[in-house]
C-alpha cells in the first residue's frame, strides 16, 4: 500500500503541470468550502466563550405588526418582569451606548460602553481578573458613580497600573471610579470596553420612554426555552392587563443568547454561499475526475502491464486513488492555508470594520475546521478519483497490451463528457445566482439616495449631562463650533443634526389633524431628524417648496417642520403640505403639533437596503425634519462640504472641537461616501463573493471543456486525418470539434436553467428578497458559456486543424 | 505442465461468428520449450492469452500443472497465475515511471514477498543479467535490447513454473534477439517450461518443438 503511495507520488512529480492544475483547482474549491465552513463555524457551531453557554438566553419582545424583528424593553418593564419571572436564575438587562473618555493624558476619547445591571457579568459567568463585579447598590440613583473596565482599556489607557482600582476616570462628564478590570478579550455584549451600572431606580414616569434595555438570563435548571417564552408571555399579559395599556411589544421571546447577536442575514447568506461554495467543489471535482480519467486513459497500457505482472484489482484501485489522494491532500493544505489566511482577513474586516459583529465571534480555524478540511479533502479524493480508479481495476489487459493500441479503462471519454455536462449545469447555476446579486448590487449603487456624498466629511460627538444639562448648553456648543468649522480651509458649509442621512434618521409615528387612529400601533411612522439651517445645502437636497429653517426658527420661535415631497404626498395628497400640522410620536401627549413650512427632496433613510426588502412596515412614509434650534440633540452629528480632499480636514475638525470643549471626543469621523460603502457593503460584498464564486465555476467549466476537447482531439486524430484526406475543409473539422463541446454546453444548460431558477429563487428568499429572477442574467449567463466554449474549443481546434493527413495515417 | 482439450474461442458477428481459436488440443511437458508459429490473424496471441489465464472467455478444457483452470473463479484464476505465469512482451512493456530494479520488485510486491526478501532476489537477478549498473536507471534511458533484458528478468523473478513469451525479439535487432534467445535457452535449461509466439523460423527452431497455427486451428505436422 505505501509503495502505492510512492508510486503515485511520484507519478504525480513526473507531470507536473497535471498535478498543479489538479491541486489549484481542488484547492481552491476546497479553501472556498474550508472558509465558508469557518464562518459558519463562527457564527453557530464555536461555544460561547461563557460557561454552560447552552443555558444562556436573551429575552426581548416581538411586535405581532411585524415592524421589529425584535424590540429592546423599556426599563420599568424590565424591573417589573425581573421581580416576576421564574424560569431564569435572574433577569439581567444591559444598554450600550456612548462613553466619553477623559481624564487621563492626552485627549478625550470617545468608547462604546454598556450599562449593565449588577447580576449582568456574574449571569454570564465571567468575573472581574482585578477589583470587583457592580453590585446592586452601584445601581441605586446617587450612588457613586462607578465602573468595570476592558482589559485593552487598562493596558493602553492606564498603563496597565496594578493599582487602578480606585482611581478616578471622567466618563461622559462624570468623575466614575474604576472598581474592576474584566479579563482579556471580554467586550460584551459587542465590542463594549466599560461597563457601568444600569439604574435600577424606577425614578420618574417619563423613565419609561427614555430607557430601553436588552434582557437576558440563565435558564433555571430543568427549565427549558419554551417553558421561559410561556412564561414571560403570561407575565407580559398580566402586566399590560395591571397598566391598562399595551407593552411595547405584544409577544415574548426567548431565543439562545447567540441569536440575538448574529443577523438572521448574515446567518441566511453564509449558509448559502457555503451552499455555492460547495458546488463549486463538486465542479472542481468532477474537472479532476476527467482529467485523471483522461490521465489513466492515456496509461491504460501501464495499468495492464501491472494487471498481467499479478496486480490485484485492489491494487489497481489503489493505484489510481492513491494519485487522487495525494492531490487532495495538498488541495486540502492548500485550502485549509487559504481558508485561515482568508479567516484573518475576515476577522479584521469584520471587526475593524462595521462592527457587524459580537467580539466572540472568530474567524481562526480550530478543530471542528480540521476535522472539516480533511473530511472535505478525503470527500474529494473519492469524488475526484472513485470513478477513475474503479475503472482503471476493471481493465482490459489485452487491448491494453495490444501493439500500437491506445488502450482505454472503460469509455473514458463519455464519462468525461457526462461530467463536463455536470459541471456547466453547475455553473450555470452559480453564474445565474451571481448575475442575480450583481444586478441587486448594481441596482443598490444606482438607489436614488436623494444626496450627495462626495466632498462631505461627517462625525459625531456625544454631550452628557453634567456638563451639557440642557437644549440651550447643547445649542451653544453647536453655535461655538459652527465657525470655527466655516472658517477650515475649502469648507463652504456646515450643518448639525441628531442623525445624518445614511446614519439612520429616527423612526417615528406620526399623527396629522384630523385622524381618528388611537390605536398607537396603527399609526404611520416616519423617518425624523433635527437638523441645522444648512442641512440641505450640504448634503444637495433641493427645497421643493416653502422655505427651508432659517434665524427666524428659534427655541421660542413656533414650532416648524420639513418635509420631504413623498411625506407630502402620501399624507395631503389632495392639497400643499405648507401650512399642515403634523405630530410626531403622538402616544407621548406632550409631544408637540408642528407647522410644516417647506417641503424638501426625498433622502433615503440609512438601513433602506436592509430593510425596505425584509420588513416593508420600515419603509415610513418619508421624512420629517426638525430644526436643531427647537430639539437640540445630546449628541449631534455635523456634516460640513469641502472643497479637495475631506478626510485631509479630520485633524483640523479634531482641533475645532477640542478648542470648544477638550472633553468631546469626535467620533465616526469620516467622508459619507464611506457612510455609503457601510450600506452597500453586505449587497456589494454577496455580489462579490457570487462574482467569485462564478468565475471560479466559469474557469473551471472551460478547462474541463478543454480537456475533453483536447482529450477528443487526441483519439480522434486518425478519423480527423481520414477525414482531410477525403476532403473535409477547415470549417468541417472546427464543426467536428465544437459540436463535441457544444454538446455538453447544452446539455449543461437544459439541466442548469431548472437548477438556477431553483436556487436563485432560494437566495433571493434568504438574503436578497428584492432580487428577481432577470431574463438578462440568463441572456448573459448562456452566452459567457457559449464564449467559453469558443475559448476552450481554441486550442483543441487548432490542433485539430493542423492535422497532417499524411503523418495521421502513417502514425496508425 | 499444460493440457488443452477442444478450446475454442469466437466472437459474434453479424450473420456469424468469427472463429479464433479452433479445437485446440495441445499438451506441454513439464519443461518443454515450444514454439508457436503462423501467419498474423492466425490466433497466437490468443492462444498465449489463453495460457497466460489472462483471457477467461473460452470453451474447452484447461489444466495447468495439474490444477484445471476451468473450474476456478476469477480470484483463483489470478493467483494462479500469479504463482505458475511469467510474461514477456514484444515492446517490453516496463514500467516508465519505474526504475530498473523497481520495475523487478514489482511483481514480487503484488505477490507480497517480504521486503528482505525482494531485495535479495532483486540483487541477484540485477547480478546474474549483469544489470546492476542499470539499475538506478529508467527504462527510457535503456536501448531496447536492454530494456526486453529487463523485462525478461522481471517475467522470471517470481520463478514461474512457466515463462510466456510474445515474439520476445520482434522489436529487437539480431544482436540485441541473440542475447535474449540464449537467456531463454538458459531458462529452459533450468528447467523453466517456455512458451514463445514467434515469426522467426531460426528463432522458432531454437525450442524443443514447434506449433504451427492457421486460421485459429492446429496445423497437423
């Protein structure tokens, strides 16, 4: 057996270019395969880096009206069912959120921090490595303001000071001191580096709309996730029933810890694509397959000779399987090389990046990978090689012995062309799914934003209480750094707003005079932000009608709004917007009537791709803008238009701030064109990896189609000789070879189109539900495959065209 | 050494069958070495494939020393062949990807012989067809009279009962077919039962008897 094995190893050095081909091509299915793995491997299959991880929950509502995937509580809420429950060891609750940083050398620093209840660390079971947990009277309103901090926090900040417990830190204004240091890595629930006590007051009425929190525990034991979601669900009724009015959601869920973190999307679409992935592993395979059948074809007589010197069939299949395994083998370390390097990128993207996802979540290969890349490889030698080497143990030892004869180990060459029908099918689906992601992203690129991105940087800077206590020290600040901002080099102007375009605009519903809706959940909802006077300038979003704010919309000043023309259109259809009244979040009764005094362009609101496809109650009907005067936000967003290159301008925007207030830390610092990749970058990212996938698949299907070409030319020299002598001209042979690849291409398509339908129907259900099945995408896809067989069928043509009748026939 | 009794062996053809084997009754005394000689077409090799137990597709009666091949299952018919055939081909048929002594050590391999072993019978039958300097060599880098020297030293180095041999010189000039015509003639002298299809009247006349075929039928001397 093992000489086998040498044997076929060296078979393999003595055709080099065979064995690269092989390898690359199994290789790269492999390492797609290996790499997709991972990630599912991430994001379902890694445990929780906390104990008994299976124990773990989180509680949320869900709104029957199927607005929200899930819905945060609000605070009372959370204490009123954390007295109540019974099925978890205790409800723990966190909110995360801004945390300004300063108070140590060097300046301010903008970190995202949770606030957390005091049982929260200890339900997921991780303990502080310095100091202490919170404990519960941190959470009681007056008590001294306190905090856990993240390790790299500690190391970086801190110098990593053995004796930080105690010292003092100003966060968001506040003088917080540091009572424990949590372990490496540990960032929970995201990507959060200080944790701070939730209050637990039930403080005034208005807590209710102000707060809202995440809830999750550890199930009691023998309590099972039914039994928690039922008993939450009674718990919620009897609540609403003790209030006299519906709870923010009308359902209870109880889903493992985990869900809550990963996107049901991102989830849906990795599973697809290691659905493709996976396909483009059997093409590879089915292209090794034929071209190791080819191989042994051509060494039929080899296989004879072994098979009259006393070669077993086993041996004979050995043979044979040895060289497939041995190219699976470097396929897999090449894939599995790949697939880490990949992972590492990924990681960095993914962490670096859009903070998509949780901490825990780790691309790095670990055993379950290993144990996944050799079964993937060992699949893939049998898949490769299986066919071949039992072919080659049924060989005829006669004809392959004969004088002169080819030799053959079985119909080589119609198994061949059977599986490069396979592989085109194949493709055809992959190229169909990816032409469908690529016309999603293309038209997700051509979405009419309503703004203009380029030339505009944008940031963000949150302002706390203690130092920022009301509207008017909020408007000041806004007012102290608007010129400081004009008066930077080639910037032309400035605006300010709680949120910017492509940011996110708030969701709210709205009433108008007139409507007899009380229902609040009935209500229509709108996308709403305040913004500064030079809002529209900056981002180009041209007034429609009426004005747009101004000097004249003070604090005192009446209350006005703007609106965007589809707002206008969908709630006065039949008169101007100018002079109505809207309110917005109409459940709060002092919730203000405001007069609309213009009406603007639309502007989409910032998660449009996401979830106008999945959620069509997100769209809202349009938008609603405030002026900043009359709502000043605690933490702002400004925007400001430039001439040349904005990012160039960050450290001087960094300087206008701290010249105000060195306290603010300036943060999302970045041009909205980067806003703008942020949205696209799930479509552009699927429709790249599609893209891959398909070229991969495209690749291949012409080098099988090539090898089979080539392959058929080689047999056939003698007839194409026979035939030239008799007369057949060039067009004649290039006919005989083509219509050999033109055959397998429709046969291919015939099974493929079916498939492609299928599947893209399937992709469009789980990730891209605006996608559709376009009859360009398969236009498109059937004629890449006709020019692939033009491509492939080149060289075999060629050679099949210089054909010398003369040599052909004295050859035979 | 070898019995046949009315082996016959045809193809179907449209309207037909071709014949290529004919009522073939033929007995080989343990050691003999024969020659079988006719035109192309005249059922030759065939009836070495018949020998060989390489061909099962056959009527008649076959016993090879002693054991009736007619009765065995192809299993049985393999390691027969295994323990009691050795082969030489016309074009050599050695290995490409195999060096010289490792083209000998194969067949001893797929009959399992123990490693010590093998390398012991491979040392002595490299010395004793004086090819040890040859033996790190491929078979593309050897002449063709060297290369059937090979061939005919792997065909015996699992010292078969009887050694088959298909035109063994056919592709030889008569310098390089001399050399291989003695080493049969020293096999045979040991004892060794041969069989050669040959076109040479000289070559033919070497062997103890000689076996004329025509149109798959032994001709009557």
């Amino acid at each position: 057996m093992l000489a086998d094995f040498r044997f076929a190893l060296r078979a393999l050095l003595r055709s080099p270019v065979f064995t690269l081909v092989s390898v690359l091509m199994l290789g790269s299915g492999i390492g797609l395969s290996i790499f997709m793995f991972s990630s599912i491997n991430a994001f379902v299959l890694k445990p929780l880096p906390f104990p008994e991880p299976d124990r773990l929950v989180h509680f949320e509502y869900t709104d029957s009206h199927a607005t929200s995937r899930n819905l945060a509580l609000p605070a009372l809420d959370w204490l009123d069912l954390r007295e109540r429950q019974k099925t978890l060891k205790s409800l723990a609750a966190y909110t995360v959120g801004t945390a300004n940083l300063g108070g140590i050398d060097g300046p301010a620093e903008r970190l995202s921090g949770a606030w957390v209840s005091a049982d929260a660390l200890s339900t997921l079971g991780i303990v502080p490595i310095l100091g202490r947990d919170l404990v519960a009277s941190d959470q009681v309103d007056g008590a001294e303001p306190v905090a856990v901090i993240g390790f790299s926090l500690w190391q970086q900040n801190l110098n990593a000071d053995p004796a930080v417990i105690g010292r003092s830190l100003r966060i968001n204004g506040k003088l917080t001191r540091i009572v424990g240091v949590m372990p490496r890595d540990f960032a929970f629930p995201m990507a959060e580096s200080v944790w701070m006590p939730l209050s637990s007051s039930r403080g005034s009425e208005q807590r209710e709309s102000d707060t809202l929190v995440k809830a999750f525990g550890r199930l009691l034991p023998g309590v099972s996730m039914a039994q928690a979601q039922a008993d939450f669900a009674n718990l919620m009724t009897g609540l609403a029933a003790e209030r006299g009015k519906p709870l923010r959601g009308d359902q209870a869920k109880v889903e493992p810890f985990a869900d809550e973190f990963i996107l049901p999307q991102i989830l849906g679409a990795t599973k697809t694509m290691f659905i493709a992935v996976l396909l483009v592993l059997l093409i590879a395979c089915a292209n090794v397959a034929s071209l190791v059948m080819a191989r042994f074809s051509a060494r039929a007589r080899e296989l004879s000779v072994r098979a009259a010197l006393g070669a077993s069939r086993r041996r004979l299949i050995m043979q044979v399987l040895g060289e497939s395994m041995i190219i699976a083998a470097l396929a897999g370390t090449l894939g599995y090389v790949g697939a880490e390097v990949a992972g590492h990128l990924m990681t960095r993207t993914m962490t670096a990046g859009n903070g998509f996802m949780p901490y825990w979540v780790d691309y790095r290969t670990d055993w379950h990978d290993l144990v996944f890349s050799v079964g993937i490889a060992l699949a893939a030698a049998l898949l490769a090689g299986l066919v071949p080497a039992l072919r080659a143990g049924r060989v005829d030892i006669q004809s392959g012995l004969r004088q002169g004869s080819a030799g053959s180990i079985g119909d080589g060459s119609k198994l061949g062309r059977s599986l490069v029908a396979a592989e085109v099918a194949l493709s055809v689906v992959l190229l169909v799914c990816a032409g469908v992601a690529i016309r999603s992203a293309l038209q997700a690129q051509d979405a009419p934003f309503g703004i203009e991105t380029d030339q505009v940087l944008s940031g963000r800077i949150a302002m706390f209480d203690d130092d920022y206590p009301d509207a008017a020290a909020r408007l000041r600040f806004t007012e102290n750094l608007a010129p400081r901002l004009i008066a930077l080099p080639g910037v032309s102007h400035v605006a300010f707003a709680s949120t910017l375009p492509l940011m996110g605009y708030e969701r709210q519903k709205y009433a108008r005079v007139g409507d007899d809706t009380t229902d609040d959940n009935d209500r229509p909802q709108a996308w709403s932000s305040s913004v500064s006077d030079d809002f529209f300038k900056v981002f180009g979003i041209t007034l429609r009608e009426g004005r747009s704010f101004d000097a004249r919309d003070t604090a005192g000043s009446p209350l006005v709004a703007v609106v965007s023309a589809s707002f206008a259109k969908k709630v006065w259809p039949n008169s101007s917007a100018l002079g109505q009244r809207v309110q917005l979040n109409p459940k709060d009764p002092e919730s203000p009537w405001l007069e609309v005094v213009g009406v603007v362009a639309d502007s989409l609101q910032a998660d449009y791709l996401i979830t106008s496809a999945t959620l069509p109650a997100h769209r809202g009907d349009g938008n609603v803008f405030r002026p900043i005067s009359q709502n000043p936000p605690s933490i702002v967003s400004f925007a400001l238009r430039a001439d040349g290159d904005v990012a160039a301008l960050s450290e001087s925007v960094r300087g206008a701030v701290t010249a105000v207030d060195a306290n603010l830390p300036v943060y999302w610092l970045q041009g909205m064109n980067q806003w703008r990749d942020k949205i696209l970058w799930g479509t552009n990212i699927l429709a790249n990896l599609f893209g891959v996938f398909a070229v991969f698949a495209l690749l291949l299907a012409v080098a099988g189609i090539y090898a089979v070409l080539a392959f058929d030319v080689n047999a056939r020299t003698r007839e194409i000789g026979v035939r030239r002598a008799l007369g057949a001209g060039s067009r004649g042979v290039l006919g005989l070879v083509l219509k050999r690849g033109a055959r397998q291409v429709i046969v291919g398509l015939v099974i493929g189109i079916p498939l492609a339908l299928a599947f893209s129907r399937l992709l469009g259900a789980v990730v891209m539900p605006g996608a559709s099945n376009d009859p360009l995408v398969y236009v498109v896809v059937i004629a890449a495959l006709v020019v692939a067989l033009l491509f492939a069928a080149l060289i075999p043509a060629r050679r099949a065209l210089r054909v010398d009748p003369m040599v052909a026939l004295r050859n035979e | 050494m070898i019995h046949l009794g009315k082996i016959e062996k045809s193809y179907p053809l449209e309207g037909g069958r071709s014949w290529v084997l004919r009522n073939v009754d033929l007995d080989i005394a343990d050691g003999e070495f024969v020659s079988v000689m006719g035109p192309s077409g005249a059922g030759k090799s065939s009836l070495l494939n018949v020998l060989g137990l390489m061909d099962h597709d056959w009527q008649g009666s076959y016993a090879l020393d002693g054991v009736v091949v007619d009765k065995l299952n192809t299993k049985q018919r393999q390691a027969l062949q295994r323990e009691k055939i050795g082969f030489i081909f016309q074009h050599y048929h050695l290995i490409d990807d195999l060096k010289v002594w490792e083209n000998l050590d194969l067949p001893l391999q797929y009959r399992d012989v123990p490693a010590k072993e093998r390398a012991a019978r491979v040392a002595d039958l490299l010395d004793r067809f004086q090819i040890v300097g040859k033996k790190e060599l491929y078979p593309s880098q050897l002449s063709g009279g060297q290369q059937q020297l090979v061939a005919v030293a792997r065909a015996v180095i699992t010292r078969p009962k009887v050694l088959l041999a298909d035109e063994p010189t056919g592709a030889l000039h008569s310098g390089q077919a001399r050399i291989i015509m003695d080493l049969l003639a020293e096999l045979h002298k040991e004892g060794m039962t041969i069989v050669q299809v040959t076109h040479n009247e000289l070559y033919a006349n070497e062997a103890q008897r000689i076996i004329r075929l025509r149109d798959g039928w032994i001709e009557k001397s």
